[in-house]
C-alpha cells in the first residue's frame, strides 16, 4: 500500500478556485489502495490495477459480417451476371475444411473464418445472400460489389500488442466484456477503500430515537455519505454520532485510524468553542482547511492522522446537509476515487439551455439544483429545482443534477447555456 505524504494536503488559502485545488488533489495524492486478484465475474465496477495489453488479434481470423457466398474478386464480372459453382461450406466454429479453389464459391455463414486459399491467396470478398440468388449447385451474382465486401479483418476489433484496458479505469461491463474477449478470467483490481464515518454534534439524534428533544434534530448526513460511498465500492464503517467532547472524538479518531484507510467527519470542524473535531485531529496528525470559492460548501477540511503504518487521510465536511452533499460530491469524491487508484475522476457535464434567471457573486463557483424539462423541440432545459439554501436537503429530491455556474459569472439570463452536472455521473 503506498502513503500519502505528510503534506499532501497543505495547501491552500484565502477563497481557492476550485480548479486549482482540484488540480493539486490529483497531482498530490498517489493510490492507497491495496491489490487483489478477482475472478473476472467479481472485477465489474472495481478499478484495474495492471494494464491488460492484448497477446493476440480479436478477431483471430477474417471472417465474415453476413450470410452470403465468399468469392475470389477477380473471378467476378464487373458488368455482367457471374455465375459460380458452390464448392463449400464455412460456418461459425466450423470452417471450410479444404482450400478454396478459384472459379468457385464458398457457401458461408456470419462470424465463420473466411476460407483459405491456394498459394496464400484466397476468397477476399463475401456477397450478401439478399444480393444473389441460387440456381441449383451454382449461385448468381449481380456486378457492382467492391473488394473486399462484408469481410472482417483479423485485428479488426483488437491488434496483438494494444493496450487494452488501462491501469486506472473503472471497469464497466463493457470492458469486462472486452477482457472476456482476450480470454482472461481474473483481473488484478485495487482493493475498495475502508472508510469510516461519523457526525459530531450534541444537537444530533439517529432516525429512530422517538421525539427529538427542543433544539435536536435527525442526523442525515451520515446515511447520505455512507450511501454515497457505497455507490463508489467502498467498503464502509459507521461509527455514528460522537458527542461534542474532545476527548471522545479524538479517541474514536485514533481507534478508526487504526483500521480505515480514511475517514469522514461532517459537522464540528469549525473555530466554535463547541466545534472539537478540528482540535481532536490535530491532535493525531495535522489538518488544513480549504476555504474554496464556491457555494455552497466553502469550508472543507482536508488532513491526516498519524499511525505506525502511515497517515491516514481525513475530509471533513459541512454540517449544513446540502453543502456536505456538495463538497463531497465535488471535492471529497474526486480524492477518494484518486486514492482508490483511478486516474480519470472528472466527471463528464453536459451542456444544455438554461430555464432560469440567476444572480451570483463573482469569483466564486456556484452549483444549483436543478431538474431536466425537454423543449417542444425535444432539446434538453435545466430549470432550477427546489429551494435555495445549504440546509434544504428536500431539494435534492427531485432533482436530477447541478448547474454549474462559473467564477466570472454574475448574471445568468434564461437561455443562457450552462454546464450540467447529472447525478448519475457522480452517484452511478
């Protein structure tokens, strides 16, 4: 397992522009992750470890893209009728079992090895059976067919020696597929990260508790994250509410350190007389606070605890449910990913026609829920969805991703196209 550098996360200032401290995640932090061998069924959604490069052609041989005849091309008419004998017949898995001979024709079947020929030269060209027709043992074929029609090249698909599927890259079905192809049976993957998660809070309760007490609320943030988490394999740990003393916090850090490759905290890590976290952690290791130019979720802190086999990194997040939402969709979940050993973690937007107006401050980044209507004319609109402000977790309901409207924005006028960020990019 590799380790993070003591400073990895020291690194920020006044309002960072999130790109600039997305940048320095990726080129600052290395995977943590373990590797394992897991048979090829279990690989998909895990994130490959080794690079697969291909050690033959797929396909292995020509064959042929339809039902039809294989011809030599040169023994057709280019102006007339050209009418063959049937000397054979090639099927997938079964193919013509002697040479083709010139002046014939190859009965064949779609994905069957084009035949072999005489003296290294062989049928070149297959005419769909639609396109000809059969008169007895000889079939009929009509001039205008180009060399070298509906016939499959060895390679096409993969060549010997290609790279296939790349170290870092989430594996999908279809690449399980492709592997498949190649023959193998088992990946080597990067283990799933084991990371623990806590809210601190004395006001918090969990859902179940019966009636809250004055000034108490239900912790969401918790089932949020460990929801989220799960959706990126992650193996995770919930160590629950840990009340506001620093004692406590810093002990149940410790003890998760021990056994966790990161941990997650939401609420308590700001300056507040009542706010331990910040304290307990630098305690065990050191913490740098973030302040990102972006709303909502400004403050987030990024750290690590000290143990005998190596720090253990530690993102700490609002405790506003929506900004923690946020910042762990945008920050937190483009770390865990890089320690998990993908390389690519930007996820892909989309650009689409805003239903709204909207002012903002300059400088910043702004994200804003927001649903997908379809125009008359079938092009996809954002309209803003559900009510502003870092506690409305509701209106993440209903929702079906975040306008992302950039720093030198003030104004955003209806119609103006926007950057679309869909949930199913980052919670797949």
């Amino acid at each position: 397992m590799a380790q993070l550098s003591d400073d990895c996360f020291a690194f920020g200032g006044e309002l960072t522009p999130l790109d600039e401290a997305l940048a320095a995640l990726q080129d600052r932090t290395v995977p943590i992750a373990g590797i394992s061998t897991v048979p090829l069924r279990d690989a998909v959604g895990r994130i490959l470890a080794v690079d697969i490069v291909s050690s033959s052609d797929v396909p292995p041989h020509a064959n042929s893209a339809v039902d039809g005849y294989a011809v030599y091309y040169d023994d057709l008419s280019p102006d007339s009728e050209t009418r063959l004998p049937v000397a054979g017949r090639a099927a997938a898995g079964h193919p013509l079992p002697q040479p083709a001979q010139r002046g014939g024709a190859v009965r064949i079947f779609t994905g069957a090895p084009m035949p072999e020929g005489v003296a290294g030269i062989a049928p070149d060209t297959v005419m769909m059976q639609e396109d000809c027709r059969l008169d007895g043992e000889t079939v009929v074929i009509q001039p205008g067919i180009k060399q070298g029609a509906n016939r499959r090249a060895a390679g096409e698909d993969i060549r010997t020696g290609e790279t296939v599927l790349a170290t870092g890259q989430r594996l999908r079905p279809q690449e399980i597929g492709v592997a498949a192809s190649l023959g193998y049976t088992a990946l080597a993957v990067y283990d799933p990260l084991r990371i623990a998660v806590f809210s601190s809070g004395d006001e918090l309760r969990d859902p179940g508790e019966g009636q809250l007490d004055p000034g108490a609320i239900f912790d969401s943030n918790r089932f949020t994250l460990t929801a989220a988490l799960t959706r990126l394999g992650c193996i995770v740990t919930d160590l629950g509410i840990i009340p506001d003393k620093v004692d406590v916090i810093r002990d149940a850090l410790a003890a998760a350190a021990l056994d966790h490759d990161m941990l997650i905290t939401s609420g308590g890590m700001s300056t507040g007389e009542e706010d331990h976290v910040k304290a307990a952690v630098e305690a065990l290791g050191s913490l740098h606070f973030w302040r990102l130019a972006i709303k909502p979720g400004r403050p987030v802190a990024l750290g690590q605890i000290d143990t005998p086999q190596g720090p253990v990194p530690v993102a700490g997040l609002p405790g506003n449910p929506v900004a923690a939402m946020v910042t762990f969709l945008i920050v937190a979940r483009p770390l865990i990913l890089r320690l998990s050993g993908a390389v690519d973690t930007a996820p892909i937007s989309f650009r689409v026609r805003a239903g709204f107006e909207h002012r903002k401050k300059i400088s910043r980044r702004e994200f804003v829920r927001a649903r997908i209507e379809m125009d008359a004319d079938g092009a996809a609109r954002a309209e803003k969805h559900g009510r502003s402000g870092a506690g409305v977790l509701s209106s993440l309901v209903g929702a079906d991703g975040l306008v992302m409207l950039p720093e030198d924005m003030t104004l955003l006028e209806r119609g103006n196209m926007v950057d679309f960020l869909p949930f199913t990019e980052v919670m797949p």
